[in-house]
C-alpha cells in the first residue's frame, strides 16, 4: 500500500495506490458517490494502469500527531469508542466490508476543532477489523494519562476484552461506548470506589498479587504501564517508579541545535535541540507555540535525522513555505543556514 500526500488550492488529500481492479465493486460507488458518516470523503482517478484515492484531510489530523505530545483521558477514550461505534454502524448501512477499514494511528483523522473520528474506508485493504482494532487499543492503553484512575481501569478492561478469543467488536463498542448509545438494559448497582481497581486488576490476570501487596493509599499514578509485545498478544508489566530511578540512562550528546529567528516582534524566536519539535498554536499539544490565527493548532515539525534538520507541513490550514516554496504536507525537506520559512504568514530564518 503506497501512500502519499498532496496539497492543492483549496485542499489536502491523502493518496493511496493500488492497482485497477479487474472487476469493479459497489463498494467503490458507495464511498465515492456518499458522504457517509465516520469516513473520509473519496474520490478515485485512474492513470498508467493504477488507481488512486483521494481522501480529504483537509482541517484534520491523524491521531497518531494529535496524541504524540498529549496524553489521552477516560472522557476522550469514551468518545473516540463512541464515533468508531457510529462509523462501523454506518459502514453497516452501505453494506461495506468493515474488514477494509483502516485503523491504524497513522491513518485514523480527527477534526481539529471537534476531535470527531474519520476512518479511510480502503477497498484493497484486507486485514481483519478484530486484528486492527487490537491494534489500535494497544496504541490507546499507551497513550493514557496515568495520573487519570478511571481512564487507566477503563483502558485496561478494554484492552483485555480485545484480547479474547473469538471477540466480537460491536459487542465490546456497544459495551464500552458512552451510556447514551448503549442498548437499554437494567441498571446494575454501582461498585464501590475502591473495587474497581480491584475488579480491573482481577481480570489482568497474574500481576493482581502485585497490588495486593500495596498499600490502599498508594495512588495509581505511582505505577508506570507498559506494554511488551509477544508474538500477536500482549503481557503487561508494572514497575514502580522507584525502579525506574534505578534504571540508568545514557546521556545523549549534546549538540548546537537549530536556532529560528522570528522576523516579527510579535511572535518568538526558537532554540531547538530536540530529535523533534512541533509548532503551533495549541499550547498543549505542541513544543513551539506561535499566537497567531493564521497558524493551525498543530502546524509543522522539525526533526533531525542523520545530521540533517528537516522541515514537514503536518496539513495545516494555510501552509507552509521554505524559501517561497510551498511544502505538501508530511514531505520533509532538508534545511540549510540561511532559508526561509513561512508558518501560513509568520516569517523565520534558519540558523545553523
């Protein structure tokens, strides 16, 4: 599966490229002639014996950029259950193979003002939805805020229910959705505050004689997950945080960094010395933070690799330009002392 990714006047797109299928299929007029809901809007074009996909992505982000500098809560990992739930139930409607749905972090947008799920509805794509859906929660289980009790409890109930044989997703979104969209049954008593660590520490199997041995006044946010990936399934492992102090690590050497000179007053400069650096305006989810309103919430990225700084337009609104030229988003392109960039209208200059 080739991707790439394109910017025109208007719009941005993400492009995937196969070749032209022998026989053509309804799933191809239903995801190119309807807007359905929970999935990115497509066309397709043929050309030199292969087919492409456009998907708009224009004024969202993938996930994967979206949750690499914030962490994610109990009351966002109910919401992003709910809008998969409500895609899947969609794709339902049109008779469309959930199996060509497209999962992964990379390739799943939010809006990025509503934070509202779109999937890419990829016909040539042919992995089972149980075995990306296992996927993407063992992506979410590492993206909870640990400090976040409710939301690691969930987290790890939903992971272990994606771990089971034979699962069926409808039946684990239906169950772990927001209790607005779930199928009316009786209410059940709730449990006590304090079992619902225990209950989810149960269901997690051999590390419940852990816990066991701690004391109840210990907070969660005291304990580190992480995941170790074993063949297909997971083993989860917790360490506290004093074993992790004993860990030593090596110091990276240091180095000069890359310095942007602000060509507004109104706007800062930035000395970078990370592996990578986001900008843009929402301060939470970004290294660089330019108050402008022309700037999108999560801009662009600088990166160094292999002794080179980079520069990648993560499909912002209004763009990005080195040196007068505008970059297609998610391209990098090396920089040199001297260039200059425009973050929509707000000015650098690269000094190395």
């Amino acid at each position: 599966m080739e991707i790439r990714y394109k910017r025109d006047l208007n719009s941005n797109y993400m492009i995937l490229t196969t070749q032209i299928p022998e026989k053509e299929h309804y799933e191809i007029r239903m995801i190119t002639e309807n807007r359905i809901y929970g999935l990115l809007p497509c066309v397709h074009q043929d050309h030199e014996g292969k087919r492409e996909y456009y998907y708009e992505i224009t004024g969202r982000q993938s996930m994967e950029l979206l949750y690499e500098r914030r962490k994610l809560t109990c009351k966002q990992l109910k919401a992003l259950l709910k809008e998969l739930l409500r895609a899947l139930e969609s794709a339902k409607e049109y008779l469309l193979n959930p199996d060509h749905l497209i999962l992964s972090p990379e390739s799943v947008y939010l809006h990025t003002k509503t934070e509202k799920l779109h999937l890419c509805y990829y016909p040539s794509y042919g992995k089972e939805i149980r075995e990306s859906f296992l996927d993407l929660a063992e992506y979410l289980l590492g993206k909870l805020d640990k400090e976040d009790a409710e939301g690691i409890a969930f987290g790890y109930e939903l992971y272990q229910n994606a771990l089971e044989p034979n699962f069926s997703l409808l039946e684990i979104l239906y169950k772990h959705a927001e209790p607005k969209i779930t199928p009316p049954k009786k209410e059940s008593q709730p449990m006590p505050a304090i079992s619902v660590q225990q209950e989810t520490l149960e269901k997690t199997g051999s590390w419940i004689d852990f816990f066991k041995k701690k004391s109840s006044k210990e907070k969660l946010q005291d304990y580190v997950a992480e995941a170790e990936q074993i063949d297909r399934s997971s083993a989860l492992f917790l360490k506290t945080q004093e074993e992790i102090h004993e860990t030593a690590c090596l110091q990276k050497e240091k180095r000069e960094g890359l310095y942007l000179r602000s060509l507004h007053t109104d706007y800062p400069d930035f000395q970078i010395k990370e592996e990578t650096f986001l900008i843009g305006k929402k301060k939470d989810s970004v290294d660089g933070c330019i108050p402008a309103s022309t700037i999108s919430r999560i801009h662009a990225r600088l990166s160094f690799y292999n002794s080179v700084y980079y520069l990648e337009d993560l499909n912002s609104t209004n763009g990005t330009w080195l040196n007068q030229t505008q970059l297609n988003p998610y391209e990098p392109c090396p920089l040199k002392d001297g260039v200059h960039i425009v973050f929509a209208s707000v000015e650098y200059e690269v000094q190395l």
